[in-house]
C-alpha cells in the first residue's frame, strides 16, 4: 500500500459583521497530515468543455487528531503529487479518517492567499 504525507487545506467561515449576513472565508490554514493511499484511479471525464476534466477517485486514510476532528466540515482540499485537489467527501471511523479525492482544487490556497489583499472587499 502506497504512502501518503502532505498538506490539507482547512478554510473556515465567518459572518463579516455581528449584524450582516455576509459571510467571509477566514485564511487558510494548512496541516501535514501522514496516512496511506487504498485507492487509486484516475479517469477523463467529457464535458461541456474543450478539453477533457482529470478526475482521480482516490481514497486517502489517515489518523484523525483533535484539529482535524473538530473541523472536518472546513476541509477543502489536499496537496499530492504537486498537485491540489478538492476532498469530495469524508468517512469518519476513528480513529482513522477516509479522504475521498476527486477533480482538481482550483480556488485559494496558502501559496495564493497573499494575491487577495491586492483587492480589498467593497465596502
């Protein structure tokens, strides 16, 4: 069974105001987490865009720990093979968490969070 060690990218929310009901994504925090690989595909899926979408189904187990067990609903992707991919979903049988992957992440990351102080919120 193959190895897996790298980040996970957790964002959480929060209302821009006590009164508004805007909510604001809070910076991204990013933890190395250590688990194993039990599945691993990949496949091209058509769609309605020129080029075809890379989607993996891969499963990624690991140790669950406090952090991860009080913000699972904040997972938003995973760093593997250089690349970001989004966490499609998460079964929880601790002590162990399964990570489902699927298609590529392409919203923040902990790299590109700088790049949105360039464009302050309107207010």
């Amino acid at each position: 069974m193959a190895r897996f060690y790298g980040p996970i990218g957790f964002v959480d929310t929060m209302k821009d105001s006590p009164d508004s009901d805007i909510w604001i994504e809070v910076p991204i925090i990013e933890r190395k987490y250590r688990g194993e690989i039990s599945r691993n595909t990949r496949r091209w899926d058509n769609g309605e865009y020129l080029n075809k979408n890379l989607n993996i189904s891969n499963t990624i187990s690991i140790v669950a720990d406090p952090y991860i067990s009080n913000h699972l609903n904040s997972i938003r992707y995973i760093k593997w093979l250089g690349g970001y991919w989004e966490v499609s979903s998460v079964d929880v049988s601790y002590p162990r968490l399964t990570l489902s992957i699927g298609g590529v992440y392409n919203g923040p990351t902990v790299e590109t969070q700088g790049d949105f102080d360039e464009h302050p919120r309107i207010q």
